[in-house]
C-alpha cells in the first residue's frame, strides 16, 4: 500500500473569502486522527502562515502554523537560498511585507523610492496587494527598468472570493511586465521553488510514497500536480469549472464538487481500520 500526503490549496478549496467550504473542517480533523501528512500552500500572499492560522481559527479551523506555506513564505526561502542582500521594494500585503522583512535586508517604503530611491532598489517582489496605486507601479517599473530583479510571488490573474472573482497578483505581475518588458522570476505554483518548499515541510510531518494535490485552478494547482507527479484532484468550489476542463490541456486526475466529497471519498477508499492508509 502505498502511503498517502495531501497538498491543499486554500482559496476556493477550504474557504471562499471569509466562509469555509462544507466539510472544510471535518476533512482537517479526519486527516490529524488518521497522521495522514498534509499542508495547506497558498499562492495568495497577502497573509503570512500565523495570519492564515487565525483566519482558520475564526473559521473552526485548527492547523499548525508549520503546516501552512504561503508563496511570500516560499519567495522569502528562495531569496534566503540563491540572491545576496539588497534593497527591496515591495508590492503586496502585508504578509509579503511580513516575509520581506524577515529577510533582515533593507525594504524600502514606498516614500523612500521617490526622488531617486528607486535607483538603489536591487529586487522588486510583487505579490497580491490590496493597496495597489498607480505610484506603486511608477516606482516599480523605474526600478526594474533600472536593472532591479523582478520577482512575482504568484501568478494568479485572479482569486475567488465571496462576490466573485478579484484581481490577482498576476494581474499586477502583467502590468509591470507590460510596462518594463521584463520577464518575472515566479516562485508560487505551478513552480519548482514552491514545490521543493512544500516536499521539504511534509517530510518533517511523517513518511509518504505519493502527493495528492488539491486545488481549484487548472492553471496553478493542477498544472503544478501534473508537473511534479503528484496526483490532481480539482474541486469546483473556486475558479476552474467543468467547461474549463473540455476546453484545457491539462487535466485533473479527478473531480469532485468540494472537499466534502473528498472526505467522503477518502473514507471509502482508505477504510475506517487504518491509521495511515495509502492507495493500492
């Protein structure tokens, strides 16, 4: 038998906006009692891991902290591992903020680019933000322009919440590559930096011979499944819908219409005696 860990998407798979999808919960606790390894990572950067911890707190939700990846976590690590120090202009949330300043280099506030501030700028990352201006923009485009390393931390155009779909950090990403004709290094899924980060956290939690991805997004979370081997489960409560599906390349390995389903496909499947189950 061949044991199983599970990678979670989070907007549009376990909640959408600030409402957890049915099951949600029930799901996290079935995978703890049965010391099944899974992680939540999210391409969303505008929360850092202990931000997202109380927002599924508030939800009914209890993760460990180590078990939630953001793509500002994983931009933070990649940045730590291959860049030297340098200053960085930031534009995102304030988790990405958060990330930055780990870093222990120099981030620059937005009032610091101006009269001439950008020319010192070595990277500028770019993540979902909230408090996007057009003076953001300026400064991050001069900046890259100048030869500043252009890093996105998603490529998300979108992400779903309660009203529907809102602009994502690829559709700031697109505005900056359309003004600096400057292709981005992008760290979130469907990349490999993302999925070296995620592999490494589910081997600390315990063994597996197999990854189960669960997403929403054809583009992202299947795509990144498809990528590295893992096993694409798509739910239909986020972006991609089954007309998506026809129309893609990609396509997921299976499909349910929410993660309350794949609790109870989880259940049928890997049977009520076995603490940690895997796939014949």
């Amino acid at each position: 038998m061949k044991r199983i860990a599970l990678i979670f998407d989070m907007d549009g798979v376990i909640y959408r906006g600030n409402e957890p999808i049915e099951g949600a919960g029930e799901l996290v606790e079935f995978l703890k009692e049965r010391g099944i390894p899974f992680i939540f990572l999210t391409n969303n950067s505008t929360r850092d891991p202990a931000m997202y911890r109380e927002k599924l707190l508030s939800m009914g939700i209890n993760v460990p902290e180590e078990r939630i990846i953001t793509s500002g976590l994983a931009t933070r690590l990649y940045m730590e591992k291959h860049f030297e120090p340098g200053k960085v202009f930031v534009i995102g949330g304030e988790g990405l903020w958060r990330e930055m300043k780990r870093l222990g280099w120099s981030v620059l506030a937005l009032e610091e680019t101006g009269t001439g501030g950008w020319k010192e700028v070595k990277y500028v990352v770019v993540g979902l933000d909230p408090a996007l201006t057009y003076e953001k923009l300026k400064y991050g485009t001069l900046a890259i322009r100048n030869g500043a390393r252009f890093i996105g931390t998603n490529p998300d155009t979108t992400y779903p919440a309660e009203e529907g779909l809102y602009p994502g950090a690829g559709a700031i990403i697109a505005a900056l590559k359309a003004s600096t004709d400057v292709e981005p290094l992008i760290i979130g899924k469907p990349n490999e930096p993302a999925y070296e980060v995620a592999v490494e956290r589910l081997k600390r939690i315990g063994p597996f011979d197999e990854i189960w991805m669960v997403g929403d997004r054809l583009d992202t979370d299947i795509a990144f499944a498809k990528r590295f081997g893992m096993k694409a489960i798509m739910v239909l409560t986020g972006v991609s819908n089954l007309d998506d599906i026809g129309e893609s390349p990609v396509k997921p390995d299976l499909v349910l219409p929410s993660v309350r389903e794949l609790l109870d496909y989880l259940r049928t499947k890997l049977g009520e005696g076995n603490e940690h189950p895997g796939t014949p």
